[in-house]
C-alpha cells in the first residue's frame, strides 16, 4: 500500500518542495520530511496538502487511516474528509433545509467567547505573576491550561477561533520554555519551544517565531553554548525585522552571547543597535518585565548591556548601563531585576583597575539574600560567577559570607544539560 509520503511526493509531481509549503503554510524541511517518512503528517497538516494539492481526500485518508468517515478539522477549517466511493446519491440536488444545516455546522464550535477572554486574560497575566511567585509556582498553573487548549483543538470551531487557539497554544509553550530555561531545565525548554516554534509556522506569525528564537538563544546562552545563542538571536532578528522585537534579540541575545565569545567589538555593536532600535518605537516605561510578550523598556535594555560588558571585562561600561538600570529597577517591584543589576555592578567592582572586594561583596550578599527563597537561574549562574570572580579576596569576612550564602543556591532538581 502507498504511504503517505510516497502520496505526496506523487501529487507534488514538478512542484517545488518551496512552493508545496508556501501553499499549504508550513516550512519546507516539514514537507521534506513528511515525504520521506520522518514525519507523521497531523490531521490538520494532512487536510491542508490535500486541498494544496487537489489529492480530492487521498492524502487526508492515508493520513487518518481507512475509516472514511473520519473527520478533520483544519486550522481555519471544519470541513469534513473526503469519502471515498460513490455514496448513491450525487445527483440529488440540495433542499433548502439541508443548507441551513451545513450552516449551522460551519457555525458550529466547541470554544465560546468568553473561554477565549479567559485565556486572553491568562497570558496577559503571566509577566507579573512570573515576577511575583517564580516559575516554579506559576509554570505548572500554565501547563494545566496549555493541556486545556490542547483538548480544546480537538474540537471544532470556526476559523478565526481556531486560529486564536492554536496562538494561545504558541504562547503558552513558549511561556513555559522560557520558565524552564529559569529552573535550568534545557532538555524541556527546548522541547516546549520547538512546540511554540511550530505553532507559529503553522500560523506564519513571524512575531511568535521571533520571541521564541529570543527564549531559544536565552536557553543555549545558559546551557554554555554560545555560538549556538549568537546564532539563534540572529536568525531571530532576521524574523523579527522591522518590529520591536528585535531589541531583545540584539541586547539579550546578540550582545550577551557575543560578550561570553569574547568580542568586544560585536558587544559594541549589538548594543548600539539595540539603543538604536529603542528610538523607533514606542517602549513601555519603567522596567519591562523580563518575561513579557511586549518590546524591552530602556532600563531592560540598559541592564543586558551591563551583563554583556561584564563578560568583554569592560567595568566603565557595565557601571555606566547598570547604574543606567539601577534607577529604574530599585522603584520597580521587580526583586529579580534589582538583583541581577547588583550582581553585575558587584562584578565591575571586582573588575575595576582599583577592586573594591568589600563593596562587591555588600552589592552581591544583599542581592543573593533577597533572592534566595527564589532563585532564578540567571541569578544563581551570576552569583556563582561573582564568586568565582572574588576567589583571590576569600579570606575577607563579607567575600567568604558571600561564598557561602551563594552555595544554598542549589540548581533545580530537574536541570539538565
């Protein structure tokens, strides 16, 4: 029996693989893949190359099995598989009744609206919750609502609905990503993002595709590959192009992986975009939170800027973008953003033609200490780093105080490489 993949390669006949997954909006390598076996083609994929390709329900039936009464539901779509064989009637002209109820089916959903406003409400929620418990409190409330929409996609809803729920799934994933990458677990970050990135090219959002490349590069950056984050914060640039997306890709992304590569230079630059970025769109004042769907504010900026010159051993520069930062975060409500700022002034201290180990280790105890029932990984790894930095000052009471408070920042249990 012909697969599925040997299906669709019969039914693309001269088309390009390019042009194949431009039509049914999804990514050339996917199509590759479905063709040679790599991949299990989803209902909703199967329903979209079929209609692509005119495979008159081939595709879809050797996608969902021999059952021909099965039914699909697309993205955007509730239209129902193509029966194979003659089912006796085909001339028999429609009545007035029957369209009224193949109107009624297409109106047909299984989310209302105020569902829909309830996870609206959720993710519009979730970068102040994320500051104010931590992932550990909010990533499984998350996951409990992404399950939720998965059971909801099984069912059927008319196209704009399904195209909002297939978002708040994209956005769900990527959100609990980003907070896996914050426990330091890398193996489940990666896997939630490719699912975000996934929905969004199902969806060609650009946008969502853009801010997971930001989470991605952020989980490659702590997991200590750095060409691997350059890379990730480029690619997510180039899908970024144009919105004010792109200014965490260049200070959060670009510039910290190029400072832990050693080029100064690189730093310069991807900072002074960032900055440059920053005067062409309109930024949310104070400190934007770091988990946030919406642009970077100039104190979020400036503070990535300081973690990337700490890394080029420039104390001037991280002086001069964390005190830049300081003013805005220590009015914030953000305990997170009010450590790491102090970690990294802590470090220029250390830094500094002149090292002020006292004072270094003051900044470092008051950021550790007010961070400790809730350590992020960012904070941990800075820590670690600020210590390492004071080795030579051990003996000194504040540097071997902060040394040994920094050792109670344990790594999640579930961390991985």
């Amino acid at each position: 029996m012909e697969t599925f993949g040997e299906a669709l390669r019969r039914w693309r006949g001269n088309l390009s693989l390019r042009e194949v997954a431009a039509r049914a909006h999804c990514g050339k390598s996917h199509v590759f893949d479905l063709e040679r076996g790599r991949r299990n083609p989803s209902p909703r994929t199967a329903a979209v190359l079929d209609e692509a390709l005119g495979a008159g329900g081939e595709l879809v039936l050797l996608a969902g099995g021999t059952s021909a009464d099965r039914k699909v539901v697309a993205l955007g779509s509730t239209r129902p598989a193509v029966s194979v064989g003659i089912d006796g009637d085909g001339d028999r002209p429609d009545s007035v009744e029957e369209i009224g109820h193949r109107i009624e089916a297409l109106r047909a959903t299984s989310t209302g609206a105020e569902v829909l406003a309830e996870f609206d409400a959720l993710v519009s929620t979730i970068p102040s919750e994320y500051e104010a418990t931590g992932p550990g409190a909010l990533a499984p409330r998350v996951l409990t609502q992404r399950r939720r929409v998965q059971g909801l996609l099984t069912g059927r809803q008319p196209p704009r609905q399904r195209g909002r729920l297939y978002e708040i799934a994209g956005q769900l994933s990527g959100t609990l990503g980003y907070m896996a990458v914050n426990t330091g677990q890398f193996r489940l970050a990666r896997a939630y993002c490719q699912e975000a990135l996934q929905v969004a090219e199902l969806l060609d959002d650009r946008g969502l595709a853009a801010w997971v490349r930001g989470s991605q590069s952020l989980c490659e950056y702590y997991a200590g590959d750095y060409w691997a984050a350059l890379d990730l914060a480029r690619d997510g640039r180039r899908l970024a192009h144009g919105s004010a997306e792109e200014i965490r890709l260049a200070v959060n992304g670009e510039a910290r992986a190029l400072g832990r590569l050693g080029d100064r230079a690189g730093v310069d630059r991807a900072v002074g975009e960032a900055f440059a970025l920053a005067e062409r769109y309109s930024l949310p004042a104070g400190m934007s939170p770091c988990l946030s769907f919406e642009p970077y504010s100039v104190a979020r900026i400036a503070a990535n800027a300081a973690t990337a010159y700490v890394s080029v051993g420039e104390p001037d520069r991280v002086r001069e973008y964390a005190d830049m930062a300081a003013e805005v975060a220590d009015q914030s409500e953000s305990m997170w953003s009010r450590c790491l700022v102090r970690l990294d002034l802590a470090t220029a201290l250390l830094l500094a033609p002149t090292p002020d180990p006292e004072q270094a280790a003051a900044l470092g105890l008051e950021a550790v200490t007010s961070a400790a029932h809730n350590p992020i990984e960012s904070i941990r790894r800075r820590s670690h780093e600020l210590v390492t930095h004071a080795q030579p000052w051990r003996p000194l009471g504040p540097v071997n105080q902060l040394a040994e408070v920094t050792r109670t920042l344990t790594p999640h249990p579930g961390g991985s490489r």
